[in-house]
C-alpha cells in the first residue's frame, strides 16, 4: 500500500508552522512573539508594587500610597490596571474602603457629584434639594372662616344683611 500525496486530501493550504520572516523585533508585518495579527502586542505584565516593596499590611491611614489606585471617578482600580497581586488586592480594596469610611477618601468624585441632579444627590445621602420659595396657598375668593361650607357654583350669591326694621314699618331714624 503506498500513500498518493494529493492536494484533495484532508488539509489543504499553506503548510502550518511557526512564522518567523526574521528576528523578533525587527519591525516589519511579523505579528508579534506568537504570530498573531500583526501591528498588535502583548503589554508587558505589570509587577506589584506592595510585593517590591515587601509590604505585609496596606494601612488605610497611608492616604498618599493608596489614592493611587483609585480611578479619576473614585472608583478602585482593578488588578489588570493597577498590576497589583491578588492577595495585595484584597487588602488594598479594604484599606480603601476603610479609608472612605473614615473620610480620609471620597466615594464619588466632586464633578461627578456637581454633575448629578439635585433628587439623585439626595438619594445618595447628599443634601436634600433647595425647595422653591412661594407663599402659601390661598383659595381665591373670599376669606372663609374654618368649618362654614364653600359656597355652590350654581347658586346666587348670597344677598348682603339689611338692617332689621322695627314693628313699625319704617327704619328707625335717629
């Protein structure tokens, strides 16, 4: 039995293997270290900086350290942005939520506050908004003392008191 090599086989196309057109690095349409598209590069991994520095505990009192990893809208960093290790990531988001809690951070960045509107504001426990200023409201119409009945639409208006007149017949004069 002897094997034909025909191109109508299984696997048809180029022959697959590593492509290498020159050195890595030396600029051209090489797509990078594992042959992807070209023009695209791995970032080179980040290094923790709290494991340099053979840091133990993040303290929430060292503000300066720590503010760094909290993104312009307040918000904590992630691991793949900051570069920090898992277990200094852990006690990184505790010391910076301890550290908001004690009012050393803020929760919310002071132009993203200025940009929420005022009942927004004050569902996250910010100042209740200004209420407007009117006077109080008055019905139009007459004053009514408190307990007499509105008058009905569509009944006259009541007639005005006369004076009472004597048994007489005639108005009392003076």
């Amino acid at each position: 039995m002897t094997q034909e090599t025909s191109d109508s086989g299984p696997r048809s196309g180029p022959p697959r293997g590593p492509r290498r057109e020159g050195p890595p690095g030396a600029g051209g349409s090489g797509g990078g270290r594992y042959g992807g598209p070209p023009g695209l590069r791995r970032p080179r991994r980040k290094v923790c900086t709290f494991c340099v520095d053979k840091v133990q505990k993040i303290d929430y009192k060292d503000v300066g350290r720590i503010r760094r990893y909290i993104s312009d809208r307040g918000k904590i960093d992630p691991r793949r942005k900051s570069g920090t290790c898992a277990k200094h990531q852990r006690m990184l988001t505790t010391a910076l939520k301890r550290a908001r809690l004690m009012a050393m951070l803020p929760y919310t960045a002071d132009h993203v506050r200025g940009l929420m509107s005022p009942q927004a504001r004050a569902m996250a426990g910010g100042p209740p908004p200004p209420k407007p200023d009117r006077p109080p409201f008055r019905p139009a119409g007459e004053f009514r003392p408190a307990g007499a009945p509105f008058p009905r639409r569509d009944a006259p208006p009541p007639a005005a008191p006369s004076t009472p007149t004597p048994a007489g017949g005639e108005p009392a004069s003076s």
